[in-house]
C-alpha cells in the first residue's frame, strides 16, 4: 500500500510541476509506456482496495 502512496505522490509532483511552468516553456516529456502502465495498474489495485472497504 505505501508503495501505490509513493507513486501517487511521484505522479502529483510530476503533474505539479508541470502545470507551474518551473521548467520554462518548455513541456515535460510524456511518461515512459511502463510507468504509466504501472501507473494505471495502482490506481486500479487502489481502486478495488476502497471498494473492498
């Protein structure tokens, strides 16, 4: 569970970031494949986790 945590913190810094511009003009790079996909596989475990409860 607190490794889904630590990835949806790493995702909201990343999407903060982004949105505030500290990076300039210039946009992140989109998120590699694999991550992403672990990503999305989190939010679903996480997901079936709350709707278990």
């Amino acid at each position: 569970m607190s490794r889904a945590k630590s990835a949806l913190r790493l995702a909201c810094l990343v999407v903060c970031l982004g949105m505030s511009g500290c990076g300039g003009d210039e946009t992140p790079p989109p998120l590699g494949e694999e991550l992403q996909q672990q990503i999305e596989q989190e939010d679903k475990q996480i997901a079936n986790e709350e709707s278990a409860l």
